[in-house]
C-alpha cells in the first residue's frame, strides 16, 4: 500500500514560499488581533452595552428597581418557622 500523496507535492518552491509567508502573517496577525480583542474586552462598558441591547432603563423604578427586601428575612422567617415545627 502506498502512501498518499502530500496535498502540496505539486507546488513549486515559490508557492511553497509563499504560503509559508501568508501563514506567517496570519500568526503574527492573529497574536496582535487576540490583544486588540482582549483590549476591548477590558474597556467594554457594560451598562452601555445593555442599553444598546434592550434600551434605556430606569432601575430606579419599578419594574426594574430593587425590592425594598433582599429576601433574606423572609428566608430567616422560614427557617425559623420550619425549626420550631421540629
């Protein structure tokens, strides 16, 4: 059985160079895109990019404001009442 054939085996040498300049530039390329990438990751505003995507909100208001209670007594309140039932 023979060995296949290398998908490059017909390339001249100047292809041959030339795709190893063209993966060359896409690994420096591809370094430099991945720091611009982490870079605006970094500056992204996140409340903004809320807005952008749902639209200006009041979080002051309902529905959107916080409740006047975590929830944290309420559970307290039910631990409690679950206890005494022991």
């Amino acid at each position: 059985m023979s060995e296949p054939l290398s998908s490059v085996a017909g390339w001249s040498p100047e292809q041959i160079e030339q795709t190893r300049r063209w993966i060359d530039t896409w690994r420096t390329a591809g370094k430099e895109l991945e720091k611009i990438r982490r870079r605006e990751i970094r500056e992204l505003n996140t409340y903004h990019t809320i807005e952008l995507l749902c639209g200006a909100a009041d979080y002051a208001r309902p529905p959107r404001a916080p409740k006047p209670s975590s929830g944290l007594v309420e559970q307290q309140r039910l631990f409690m009442k679950a206890l005494i039932r022991e």
